[in-house]
C-alpha cells in the first residue's frame, strides 16, 4: 500500500531522516518506536503533507500514486488519515459540520454522490458509539474544551467516519490514562480490515498490547534501524533504547 | 397620510441646484460652519486613520438616478420598503401601503424639535453637509403600544459617476413599541460616488428598536454614515453594522442613553479586500444610571485592505451601576493587511462594571493545516474557519433573509480571492 524509499527530510537546514525505508501492505499493522529526536513525528509529518519539511531525497508511493506530489487535501482525498499527536482545538468550527463538509470533498474527488444529512448523522451515531464518544461532543467546537483523552478518541471517531486505507497514528497513547487507551485501541482494532492498513508510531510498548502489530521498526536517528515481530517490542520494553544507541551508533 | 408618498415623481435638480429637504433656520447654521471649515486631516482626532483625500480633492454632484426597479436591491422580500435613489426619495418604488401603526412623514411634516437634535454641526463637516444638502428623507414614526409584524427596510442605492448622494432620514420608536429595520447601502453602475447618510434615532420608553445595517457599495465608492441615537428610559436598542463592500466607508454611532434600566447593543463585522478601508467610529454615551451596554465588533481584512475600530464608552459622574461590554477581534489574512484598533473607556462613576479588549490576530494555520489533512480544500478551510469567527456577530441579526444574504456575500467574497 505504501512504499518509502530512501527517504531523507529536514527541517531549517537540518537533516532529521536520513534514508528511511519501509513498506507497508494493506491488511498490516506496524508499530514505529524509537527514542526521542529520532525522527517519528517528522515522518507523520512528511506523509501528512506539512510544509515546514524539506524532502531531500527519495519517494513515497502511495497505491501507485507519489504521494509527495500531492497536496496535504488531496492526501487525504486518496486516503490517507494522520491522527495528530496534539489535535489543535478550532472554537466555532462544529465537530460534525466540518466531517461532513470533509466527507464530501473527499467524495467529489472520487466521483462519489454526496451524503445525505440522514445518512450522515446515522453514521456520526455509529461511528461515535465506537469510541464512547457522546454524541454532545461530536456536535460541539472541533476539540473546544475536550480533555486530552477526548481529543484522541475524536481521532478515532474522524478516522471512522472518514474510512481511510491508511491512517497513521502519531502517538495516539500520549497523555492517556489506561482506560482511555483501552476504548482508543479498542476503536483502532474494530476498524481494522482487510484492505486497510496502520503506521502505529509509539514510544511506550503498553498501546501494543492493546493494538498488536503485525511489524515492530525501530526509528533511530533517522532511519528504521531493526525491524521485527511484535516481540520486538518486549524487547525494547525490557532494555530500553541504549541497546540500540550503542548497537547502531556512528 | 402624508403627501411624500402621494408625490409621483422624484424630485429632480433644478437648474440652479436642488432643495434640500432641511428647514431653513438648520440649514444656515450649516452654511455658517460650511463656509469656514476644512476636511479634517490625520491630525484631528477622529480622523487619525483615514485620508480623506480622495474626497476633498473631488468634485460630487447631484445626480437624476434612471434606476427603474429595485428588485435585486432587496434584502427583505416582504417587507414595508423605502427606496432612495441618489439620495432623492422614491415614493413609486417605495411600499404603497403600510402598517397603521407606521406612520410616514416627509421632514417638514414633523415637530420640528426633533430634526437634528443631537446632530453637531460645529466642527463637524459631513454632519453640516448633510444638513445643508440633503435631497431626500422621511420620518417614521412607529406608534406607541405597537409591535410592527413586518420589518421596515430602507434600501439606498447610488448610481452613477462622482454622484454626490445626501439623506437624513429620522426613526422614532414610540413608548411600548417595537420594531425592526433593515437598511442597505447598494451601488449601481456606480464610481466614485460619494454617499453622506444620517440617520437620527429616537428610542421611546420601554420601545423595542432593532435595526440591521449592510453596506454593499463597490470598491470604488466613499460612504460616510452616522447614526445618532437617543434613547429613554427602560428601552432596548440593537444595531447591527454589517460592511461587506465599499471603497471608503466610515460609520458614525452615536448613542445617548439617557434613561435608566436601557440595553444599548451594537455590534458589526467588516470583510475587506484589495485597498479597502473601512472605519467604524462608536460612542455610547451612559448618561444616568442602572443601564447595560454590549459592544461586539469583529474584522475579517485581507490584501491591502485598512480597517479602523475606534469604541468610545462614556459613563458619567452619576451613572452608577453601569455594566459596559466592549470587544473588538481581528483576523489579518495577508501581510499587508492592517487594522487600528482603539478601545476607549471614559469612566467618572465608581460603582461600574466594565470591560474592553481587543485581539489583532492571523488565522491559525495549524487549524487550517488539520481542516485540510482531512480532506478540505485550503479554500474551504479558511471560509469554515472565518465564518466560524464572525458568527457570534452574525448570531445577533434576527432576521433570516438578512443573515441569508450577508452568508452569501461572504461566500461570493471567499469564491473570489486567491
């Protein structure tokens, strides 16, 4: 599904990713770890479109398409979701007006008939159910006033409602508490299929145990450095990350 | 009823030049000041942030409109409408019939006290301009005890090049009265044209007033419009200042209120583009006390464009227990965009409650950048987000038609820039 090669980026001069590899098939899950400075933001970063980074070198190819030449809109019109790290709070833009308005566009780009206001609000109960996300919540400000817990599982509720073939999770278990990690992961995992796929980009093993992954990669100083089976990530657990500063440093 | 609405023809220009529909005993105060007085430049006060240049360097004339149908000019389908062209009333486009309670008046119908009351004319040349030369206007009165069902809108509408277009139109809101107004101020084949408007107010006891402004001029038109408002006591009157379009345009809101237990709200957005410059200049004047004023001002200024917010709240000596709200918020979509915000609270009671803050700020570009990571165009991520700042301003005009219409421009304006 997606296919990055040798991918180098900086940001005000300095390089962050350093010839980074990875290729992800739908069906899959992979979990991205590694110490911080390493590079895993900036990589959801790059693949989200911002424009604050600079790609040097190499592609991204994304079902056949070069996602780098693509316009941040556009990627998410081909199917790309990032659920950010830090959902920016937006007063006065309701949650649901906005998805509706984004569901659409999407659907413009892909020839699709729009959706009906009845067929989308069954789709917001839906959808909002998933993640025990009170329907208040889904019609208020995008993230005006939400906890942190509720920002992240607004993620998962726009991730269903938007259906992509790859979402890439930036450190969706930061600040959450392990209940709420429970009904995020739980929201993850019952989207899952077949023909979609997760970039699962994580500092702490514990979200794994929640979303077990198909590929652990370790991200260290720009580039994967190991990669393996989820106990990989056990691996980590138990010996931290000097393992690899030593084993991969220059 | 009175005769101005039985008049079939406007009034045209004579061939020495055109009667001014003031008194006599007015109109030579405003030669007397007329006759020694200069534009004011950037050194008055008042008039620090906008150059008049473009105004008192041209020559305006009054001009015969040829305007024959103002459908496209309302904002209200069903409605009691007053229509001016170029400043001259027109009784044949204007409503024939009208509410019994509406009672309409030419200016020399009505006690004359209350014609320019409260509107200086020392040192102040527009207001002596428009007193000396105002072709057109009408007095309405809304009778004590009623609650008019349909609103009352007043459509001005300019045509023509440099064309000078003068009204003073007066509102009085009986006692126990309410009613709702809706005024526009539109262009047709219209450039340069000069458009100096007062408006005089008056605010009966425990009346209702509500009044929707819209400006909609094109970008090369100059428009200077003053509201003085007075109002008695137990009263509630809102304004809603609306500026979508316009070359020049400088709003003048003037209120007194001098009886106790009034709500006084005003409230306004301005959208510019290109080299607009719009500047509103208010003044709520809390004479007496137990009284409650809100003040919501928001600005959407993009390119080259200017804008000017300058709130003067007055609380005098013996106005206790005065709650007075002033906010003034920006958004700068370009670099050259530039706004002059001015709060100014002059407070001489000691038992009040009051506030004011304004905000000069960019759009959040992280928000834009999340709104388009889900799939919106940046177009349509930076509409969603402006609406979204504006619409506490738009939440306070009542009538749909007319948040229908200002929804709609600022769409056009969105459909329209980059």
């Amino acid at each position: 599904m997606i296919s990055i090669k040798n991918l180098h980026a900086s940001i005000d001069g300095k390089e962050i990713l350093k010839g980074l590899n990875l290729e992800v098939k739908a069906g899959e899950v992979h979990a991205i770890m590694g110490p911080n400075g390493a590079g895993k933001s900036t990589l959801a970063s790059i693949l989200a479109g911002r424009e604050e980074y600079e790609v040097t070198e190499g592609s991204v190819d994304f079902d056949g398409k070069d996602l780098l030449d693509l316009e941040t809109e556009d990627r998410a019109r081909e199917g790309l979701f990032l659920a950010f790290q830090y959902p920016v709070e937006i007063p006065g833009v309701s949650n649901i007006n906005f998805l509706r308005a984004a569901l659409n566009e999407i659907r413009e780009y892909k020839g699709e008939e729009q959706v009906s206001a009845k067929d989308f609000m069954t789709m917001v109960r839906e959808k909002s159910a998933l993640v025990e996300l009170d329907s208040k919540l889904a019609s208020r400000s995008v993230n005006e006033g939400f906890s942190g817990g509720e920002k992240k599982r607004n993620e998962i509720f726009q991730m269903a409602m938007l259906n992509p073939k790859l979402s890439i999770l930036d450190e969706t278990d930061s600040g959450l508490d392990i209940d709420a990690l429970r009904i995020v992961a739980n929201g993850v995992n019952k989207l899952k299929t077949k023909d979609n796929a997760s970039i699962v980009i994580t500092h702490y093993q514990r979200l794994l145990d929640y979303i077990v992954p198909d590929f652990v990669h370790v991200l260290y100083d720009g580039k994967i450095v190991k990669t393996g089976p989820k106990e990989l990530a056990l691996e980590l657990e138990e010996k931290g990350y000097d393992w690899i500063k030593e084993e991969f440093s220059i | 009823m009175s005769e101005l609405l039985n008049s079939t023809e406007i009034k045209l220009i004579n061939a020495n030049g055109f009667e001014g529909v003031l008194n006599n005993s007015l109109k030579e105060k405003a030669s007397e000041v007329l006759e020694n007085i200069k534009f004011p430049t950037t050194r008055t006060e008042a008039w620090k942030y906008t150059r008049l240049g473009k105004i008192s360097k041209n020559q305006f004339d009054v001009k015969n409109p040829t305007l024959n149908s103002i459908e496209e000019f309302k904002i209200v389908g069903n409605a009691y409408t007053f229509v001016f062209l170029n400043g001259f009333f027109s009784p044949e486009l204007s409503s024939k019939e009208f509410d019994k309670n509406i009672t309409v008046n030419s200016l020399s119908e009505i006690d004359q006290q209350y014609l320019g009351k409260n509107v200086k004319l020392d040192n102040e040349i527009f207001n002596s301009l428009n007193t000396q030369f105002s072709t057109g206007g009408v007095a309405i009165t809304i009778k004590k005890n009623s609650i008019i069902d349909l609103p009352i809108q007043i459509l001005h509408i300019t045509e023509g090049t440099k064309t000078s277009s003068t009204t003073r139109n007066i509102i009085i809101a009986e006692d126990n009265s309410q009613s709702n107004f809706i005024e526009a101020f539109h262009s047709f084949n219209a450039e340069n044209t000069l458009e100096n408007s007062i408006t005089e107010v008056f605010v009966g006891k425990n009346s209702h007033l509500h009044i929707d402004k819209v400006q909609v001029q094109n970008e090369t038109c100059y428009h200077i419009s003053t509201e003085q408002v007075e109002q008695d006591k137990d009263s509630t009157f809102t304004i809603n200042t609306i500026t979508l379009n316009g070359g020049l345009v400088r709003n003048n809101l003037n209120i007194d209120v001098k009886g106790e237990n009034c709500t006084t709200n005003l409230n306004g957005v301005y959208q510019l583009k290109g080299n607009q410059h719009v500047d509103n200049h208010t003044v709520v004047d809390h004479l007496v006390p137990n009284c409650e004023s809100n003040e919501l001002y928001k600005g959407i200024i993009d390119e080259k464009s200017t804008a000017v917010f300058n709130g003067k709240v007055f609380v005098r000596r013996d106005a206790q227990k005065i709650n007075a709200f002033q906010s003034n918020g920006n958004v700068l979509l370009s670099d050259d965009a530039t706004v002059n915000s001015k709060p100014e609270l002059e407070i001489y009671a000691d038992d009040v409650k009051c506030s004011h803050g304004s905000t000069t700020g960019q759009l959040d570009e992280e928000a834009v950048f999340y709104l388009r990571a889900r799939g919106l165009s940046e177009k349509s991520a930076r509409k969603l987000i402006v609406s979204a700042f504006i619409n506490d301003v738009i939440e306070k005009i009542n009538n749909e038609e007319v948040v229908h219409y200002v929804q709609q421009k600022i769409e056009e304006r969105f459909s329209t820039t980059k």
